[in-house]
C-alpha cells in the first residue's frame, strides 16, 4: 500500500506572462521524490486544457498522489515543474497576458474578467504585437501635480472606464505621490508597469516589462 502524498495550502506568484504555483504538502516528500530528474517530462503533471486543470498524478517506489486544481484563467502550457523540501512548484505561461491574476483556483460564479488588474489591450495591438505608446508628452515629474494636467486626467478617467473596480480604487484613494507614480511608470514602461511607489520611480525612468515577442511601436 503506497503513502498517500496531501497538498495543504496553495501559493503563487506571477509576472505578466507566467504564473508561478506552490503546492505545499502536509509532510516533506521523501528523497525519491524529490531526486527525480526532469519530473515534467516524466508527465508527473499535465494539464487538461479542456476542463482548465492541472493535474498531478503518479506512483512512485509507494508514494502515490491524485490531485486535480482547476484554475481560474486558462493557460497555453507548463513551463516548468520542480519539488521542494515540502512542495512542489509548477510555472505555467498565462494564455490572457491582460490579466493579473486574483487568484489561481476556478470559484463557481466566477466570470471570465474576474482578475483583471488592468487592461493591457488599449497599449498591446494583438494584430501586429506591437505595443502602442499611452501617452506621448514630456513630463517633469520633480514638478508634476496631477491637477496640473487635465488632459492626462481626461485620458486616464478614459481607461478607468474600461477597468475593473480594484483599478479605480486604487487611483480614487491614492494620495498625490501615488498618482505620480502610477501615472509616471505607466507612462514610461509604455503601459506595461503599474507602480504606486514614488520614491522608488522617482528617480530613474521605469523601463518596460514586455510580453514575450512583444516589440516597442514607436508611432
């Protein structure tokens, strides 16, 4: 009879086109286990892409585990996967680059949109994978006052609408520093960085986080 391996808690952590999954089990997994070489292209996971799940099955020298985890965005493949002291970690590349991820787990009720933090489709042209420059002025930001510029505000007031609530939140309740600094990384990362940290983009321009593939459109 073969020891039966739990999973007990689900982390994850994510860029903009891969999401990074922690499996953490109940006890440590055994050395044989962990010393298998090249776990993914032994298929000790696999992903059933039309029921959204990641499954993570096998046998092994009697320790066995049978666990399915249907996620909440679909996925185009596994990336990597890996074993740990007592998890096993599973990178998988996101098939929506638009989305940030809430959570990882598939809740009934939930809609398609449900996750996104903001929508990278008004800077990503998906005809020729070019992204698209938000805004084109030129900005001193050690002199910048949100107030100072309504036309910046009318162009952001303008995306708002097509974002989600947690978005605007964020803009609504930020203080002065904070709106700089989202509008100054949004601006200078081209759309691809959202960042509410002044002190830290205050001094050096934010360089863009681009998708794989993906290319600057100077026009």
């Amino acid at each position: 009879m073969s020891t039966q391996l739990v999973i007990e808690k689900i982390d994850f952590y994510q860029s903009i086109d891969k999401l990074t999954i922690e499996l953490y089990t109940t006890k440590p997994l055994p050395e044989v286990i962990k010393g298998i070489e090249s776990p993914l292209e032994k298929s000790l996971i696999s992903y059933d892409e039309q029921n959204q799940t990641l499954l993570l099955k096998f046998d092994i020298d009697g320790y066995s585990i049978d666990y399915s985890l249907k996620l909440a965005h679909p996925i185009t493949k596994i990336d990597s996967f890996s074993t740990g002291f007592k998890k096993f970690e599973v990178s998988v590349v996101k098939a929506d680059n638009s989305i940030h991820w809430k959570q990882v787990q598939f809740e009934a009720g939930q809609s398609s949109s449900d996750g996104h933090l903001f929508n990278t489709s008004t800077v990503i042209d998906s005809t020729s994978n070019k992204l698209k420059q938000p805004y084109t002025s030129k900005i001193d930001w050690s002199t910048f006052k949100p107030e100072d510029t309504p036309e910046l505000q009318e162009d952001l007031k303008a995306e708002e609408q097509d974002e989600n609530a947690f978005f605007k939140k964020i803009f609504e309740d930020a203080t002065d520093e904070q709106k700089k600094a989202m509008l100054k990384s949004m601006q200078e990362s081209k759309g691809t960085v959202l960042s509410t940290d002044w002190d830290k983009v205050k001094k050096n321009p934010v360089d863009p986080q681009l998708p794989d593939g993906a290319e600057i459109n100077s026009r």
